[in-house]
C-alpha cells in the first residue's frame, strides 16, 4: 500500500481529527471511482465520495465505512461543488486529495455527426467538472495548504478515437488541463492524470461484453483493466512517493500502445 502524502498543518482551531488526510473522489459510487475510493480509504485516508443517485452513494459509503462520507449532486454543477468542499472542510477540516473521475460519454459515433450542444454537453461532464472542482478546492484549502490533484482520462485522449471521437476531444482537455494546472497551481498542489484503457466497469462494458476474450486478446497483457488497476496508479500519486510528480499522465493501458499505436 502507498503510503499518505506528508501532512501539511490543519488551520488553528481545528479538532484533532482533522490531522488525517482527507480526499475527495467524484463519481465514486461505483466502477473506477469506488476502487479508488476503496484504496484510499484502506490506507488511513477521510473519502468523499460524489455521485447522482443518492441510494447507491449510500451502499458505497456503508461498504466503504467510518471513514467514508457521501454527497449527492451532478459533478458539473458548481453548487455541488461548492457544498461537496464545504462540507469536507466543515466535517473535517481539510482536503488533501482531488480525484476527478467523474464523466460521461453520452454520444457515439462520428464526431463529424455529433451536434455541438452535445458536445458541450460532454464538455460540461469531463472537462468543467474537474476543472470546477479543482478550483472550489484550491481557493479553499489547497492553496494555502498545498495537496495533489488527480484526473481520470483515458488513452482516448491521447489519439484519434473511432466513434469516441466527443469523449476522446473531452479527455485529451482534461489532459492538457491536468498540465496548466500543474503549472499553475506548483509548488504546494501537484496535478496529474491517469489514462486508462478500457476497464471492467458498467460504464465500458458496451466496448467488450459481447465478447470480452477477443478485445483481451488484442493486449499484449491478454486481460482487460479493472478497477484496482486505476486505483493502485492513483494511490501512488497521492502518495509521499510521488511527491516529483506532476504535470504527467500515466498510460494505464496493459501494453495496448506498443507496437501498432493506439488503435
């Protein structure tokens, strides 16, 4: 297990508990969102997990424990993202780790085709909602107490993308946003991303579920990801071992990229 980032001081004034690091996690009722969730909470860490349907937020934070809390609410919306933060800092004092999972890919097909409302749609849900996110938690927190910032992308971002071409447009921003940030927000809040392949979740499952044994065959790793996969990744860059990091996207993509590209 990744250790904890080193603590930064909580503000005076502050309870006790609110010396142990504190994350928030979007879109973390379920698939990669929960792994993480599940990883965090594993080694000592506060979660927060977000998420639109209020029951399944509860399943999740019941299985995730005493350390977990949940906040119900649309990612893209900047009041949900206000009372997210809010209610860590007012709960616990502070907020260490962002990870932006949340997303959506409503539109399939060729980008050519996609109407622009619903590209901006997918905007809203990838891009807007990190970078909202990132921004209640810098001006909260992060910039007087430093932290990391973690994005899920995917190698969709990293090429062109067949029939993904709206959510590929929208990860690879949230790649190049993962560097401003880095840059901006250096030395106290490092950012960086991850880039999955696809991965075992109800989010993916259209991508390989009519036959899951032929998608595999095509890593040279002969397996799909799963959620832990992501999680273990993200568990290090939150981590006092990843404390030189920032700005980068770490490929999670079981050999996928070797060779013959992306595609």
């Amino acid at each position: 297990m990744w250790p904890e980032a080193p603590l930064t001081e909580p503000p005076p004034g502050k309870p006790e508990e609110a010396e142990t690091p504190v994350a928030v996690v979007t879109g973390g009722s379920r698939g990669i969102g929960l792994g993480i969730a599940r990883v965090l909470t594993a080694r000592g860490t506060r979660v927060c997990i977000t998420g639109r349907d209020q029951q399944r937020l509860a399943e999740a934070v019941a299985e995730l424990g005493p350390g977990a809390m949940g906040v119900a609410g649309k990612a893209h919306d900047p009041a949900h993202q206000a009372e997210v933060v809010e209610r860590v800092l007012t709960d616990w004092g502070r907020l260490d780790h962002l990870v932006n999972n949340a997303g959506g890919n409503p539109v399939f097909g060729p980008l050519i085709d996609v109407e622009p409302a619903s590209l901006a749609k997918v905007f809203e849900i990838n891009v807007l909602s990190a970078f909202g996110f990132a921004r209640h938690a810098w001006h909260a927190w992060q910039r007087e107490y430093g932290g990391s910032v973690v994005n899920v992308s995917s190698i969709a971002g990293l090429g062109a993308a067949p029939f993904l071409g709206g959510y590929g447009v929208t990860k690879a921003a949230l790649i190049n946003l993962t560097e401003q940030l880095a840059l901006e927000l250096a030395p106290g809040v490092r950012v960086n991303a991850v880039a999955p392949a696809v991965v075992k979740t109800r989010f993916a499952s259209a991508l390989y579920a009519a036959d899951e044994e032929a998608v595999a065959a095509g890593y040279p790793l002969k397996r799909l990801g799963v959620p832990e996969d992501v999680a273990g990744a993200v568990a290090f860059l939150t981590s006092a071992e990843a404390s030189w990091i920032t700005g980068q996207t770490f490929v999670l993509d079981g050999g996928l990229g070797l060779g013959a590209g992306l595609g």
